[in-house]
C-alpha cells in the first residue's frame, strides 16, 4: 500500500476521492473494444444498469462524433457528475482512439488485456464475445482496475517506434544469416572456418575473423565458389585486395588457398541453384545493413534531443540500449516509485507467503511489456560485464550461487532503479572517480557535470 492507508494504495485514494459524496446514480462508466475495423462501446452507470446498450462506431471523424454525442447524450439524460472511461489495451487498435478522445477532452483509462481476461473467468462463463467484453471492461473500470500509465508521445513515441522497428530489422538479419550460412555449408563448406587437430584435439581455424566483414562479403558475392580463389592465385588474392581495400593479410590469403584446395565442394555448374540464391540473399542482407544503420542514426538523433541522453553516462550502455530503454520505460510521471517500473516489465519476483511466515521469492512474473523486459534483461548482461561501479553487485550474486541469468535480471532490476531516479531528479549517473574519468568526454558533450561518489552505485 506504501504510503497510502488505502487497500489499493494512491490509485485507490484517487478513485475513492472522485467518488466520495456523489450520487453513484450520476456516475457514468462507458467501456470501449477495441478491434481492427469496427469498435464497440457500452455505457452504463456505477451499478450496472446500461444507458446505452452495446454500439458500434468506427475510428474516423464521423465515427468518433458518433461515439462523442452518444456519451454527451447520456450524460444529459442522467445528469452525470463523474465520467470513467476505459478501453483494453488490444494490440496498437486502441492508441488512436485514446488520443482523439484525449484530444477533445475525455481522459481514456487503459485495462490490460489480462485484467478483462480474469473479468471474464470470474463470471465462470468460457465464451468470448464483444458484449461479454464490454460488461468485462466495465467491472474492471468499476473495481479500479486500470493501469495508470499513458500513451507515449513526441520524441519518446518516435523512438519507440525506431527502436522496435530496429530491433525487428536485427532479428530479420540475424535469420538471413543463418539461411547464407546454411547455402555456404553446401557451396563451400570450409569457408566459414575448419578444424586442425592439435595435441589430440580439434581447434576451429576461421578464414575471416569475421565472416560478415568487408573481405569476406566480397568473397561471398564475387568468388563463391573455391575454383573460381584457384584461379587467382596468392598474387592475384594479393591484387584484389589492393585494388579493392580489402586490408588481406598474408596468413588469410594462404587460408583461403588452403580451403579452396582441400574443398570437396561440386563444381560451380552443380551448384548453378544454391550460387544464385547465395547472390540473392547477400543483396537482401546489404539492404538490412542499409536500413539498421539508417535508423542507428536517426536515433541517436532523437536521444540526444530526450532526458533519455542520461543514459549515456551510464558506463555499459550504449545509444542503442540507451535509446530503447528510455523508449520503453515511456513517461516517469506515471510511477511514484521505481517498482511500479519494475513490475510493468515484468521483472519482479513473485512471492509466496501465507500463516505468518516470512515467504519466499518465485520466478519473475513475466507480466507486464515484453519489449521493456527485454531491453531490461540485456542493459542488465551489459552492465554485469562493462559496468566497473555495479560489478561487486554481480560479484556479490554469483557468489551466492545465483545463476547468470538471474543475476542479469537483478541487474537489470537495479538498472530500472538508477533510471527512475536520473529522471526523476535529471542527474547524470552517479560513478566513481575511476569511472568518471572515462564519462568525462560524453558528460562535457551532453552538457552535464560529473558526479563523484566514492561509493559504488
């Protein structure tokens, strides 16, 4: 409850004080499903008697006139005092209805989609319909049961949109890449690397110390096949490399002449199919290169413009995490304490106690957004492995024999709080004098003073 002597803490003392001394006649509660094409809504008052029975109306101008003169309609009629609306967070449907109405007034609550879920269940009925729906949304508007959040918007809802649209263009290139080194294994399978056994054992040689580098992508689009490296030779390797910037050292082209001859590849005509797709999809993956880093710089644009640019002091976090992280908490002011942060990703413990005692810590819930979740999960890895002020913290766990990974979420956790209060108090992050030597430059281009403590975060 925290500090509030309310059941359900300072959402509840809020509600109850809108309500308090009012005539719960002249209470209207109007809840709102949200779908692709046609939306529906019912208005009713706080006990249940229905105003305006279940209508549809649709997301463009005449459609939201309909749904406005309706609610005004029954406010006249009823002689409403207090006006709750709610709609379920259903997919992106939702957001342009909240913000026109917000637009003209009207404040939309927001119910999570598993909120109107356990409404449904509680009324022990199995069936899903719209009207069941509508009478689910509107018990949870009637029992408090929204969430406090709000819709994101200007910079922070362009950032999070670029964020997911790069995180989404990472993940496409990270299968593409799989589907190229699948056709190399069948192409030429020592391309990417071979093994050399050495005192009884196998080491695995790489060509390429990386195989999506400049050398090697060229190899893949001009010389796939190990005839065609035969062919030029150690000069002429040597050649193509200066003509082409492709920086060879001797060791690699003798590597390459090595694969190409050991190679029990078909010859190129055979293989005439899987050489053509191999072209195909190294274009496919230049224009994935193009897009990420398109939206890699729109980003930190967008950041630098946002409080999110405190991030960037942080030892461990990069633009990248930065930027998503500030996308995904949205606004600051919706939380009063950083555990409100960490319960909508999702992080937070479950715990199980009954009889007096002192009860027990579970699995994170995993309720809540995943995109924060997850961002939350990698600033945590980040840190427990670059961040030299908040490693005795991951120290700490591994020593109690925490696994790796739950000690990532706890880190990450312990990230959400560090976040909550840079934005909150609009502070750089807090490091030691050996890190702060190394923030000094980000801190004097951001424009921020750096604080020392002696102490690590």
């Amino acid at each position: 409850m925290g500090k509030s002597q309310h059941i359900q803490g300072l959402k509840g003392t809020k509600f109850s004080q809108q309500l308090r001394g009012v005539n719960l006649e002249q209470v209207l509660i109007v809840s709102i499903d949200a779908a692709k094409l046609h939306q529906k809504a019912l208005i009713c008052n706080y006990f249940g008697d229905v105003i305006e029975k279940p209508f549809f109306f649709s997301v463009s101008q005449s459609g939201m006139k309909f749904l406005y003169d309706t609610i005004e309609k029954a406010i006249r009629d009823t002689g409403a005092v207090r006006l709750f609306l709610g709609i379920e967070a259903t997919g992106h449907y939702y957001e342009d209805i909240v913000r026109q109405m917000a637009v003209h007034g009207y404040h939309v609550q927001i119910l999570n989609a598993y909120t109107t879920s356990e409404e449904r269940a509680s009324a022990l009925s199995w069936c899903k319909t719209d009207d069941l729906d509508l009478v689910a949304i509107a018990h949870a508007i009637r029992n408090n049961k929204a969430t406090e959040s709000r819709l994101t918007e200007g910079l922070q809802r362009q950032l999070r949109v670029l964020t997911r649209a790069k995180r989404s263009e990472i993940r496409k290139r990270s299968s593409l890449r799989m589907e190229i080194r699948t056709i190399l294994d069948i192409v030429w399978r020592e391309y990417q690397g071979y093994a050399e056994h050495q005192n009884e054992r196998a080491k695995k040689i790489k060509v390429f110390s990386d195989l999506w580098g400049k050398a090697s992508l060229f190899f893949m689009e001009h010389y796939p096949h190990p005839a065609l490296v035969l062919q030029l030779g150690e000069n002429g390797l040597r050649k193509l490399s200066i003509q082409h910037n492709l920086k060879l050292r001797t060791t690699a082209i003798r590597k390459l002449l090595h694969v190409a001859k050991e190679s029990l590849a078909s010859d190129a005509q055979t293989l005439r199919p899987e050489l053509m797709v191999l072209r195909m999809k190294l274009q496919d993956l230049r224009a994935f290169d193009t897009k990420i880093i398109t939206l890699e710089q729109e980003i930190e644009n967008l950041l630098l413009q946002t409080d999110g640019r405190l991030f960037l002091t942080v030892p461990g976090l990069g633009v990248s995490l930065a930027a998503e992280l500030y996308a995904e908490i949205g606004n600051s002011l919706d939380y009063q304490h950083a555990g409100q942060l960490i319960k909508k990703a999702g992080t937070n413990p479950i715990v199980k106690q009954s009889g007096g005692g002192a009860g027990s810590y579970r699995k994170i819930s995993k309720q809540g957004n995943t995109h924060l979740r997850y961002v939350t999960y990698l600033a945590g890895r980040s840190l427990c492995l670059h961040n030299e002020d908040l490693k005795p913290f991951y120290e700490r766990l591994k020593s109690r024999g925490k696994h790796e990974r739950a000690s990532f979420v706890a880190m990450g956790n312990k990230m959400l709080k560090i976040a909550f209060a840079m934005l909150r108090d609009k502070q750089p992050f807090h490091s030691s004098k050996a890190s702060c030597r190394l923030i000094q430059e980000v801190n004097k281009k951001l424009n921020f003073n750096c604080m020392v403590t002696t102490k690590a975060a």
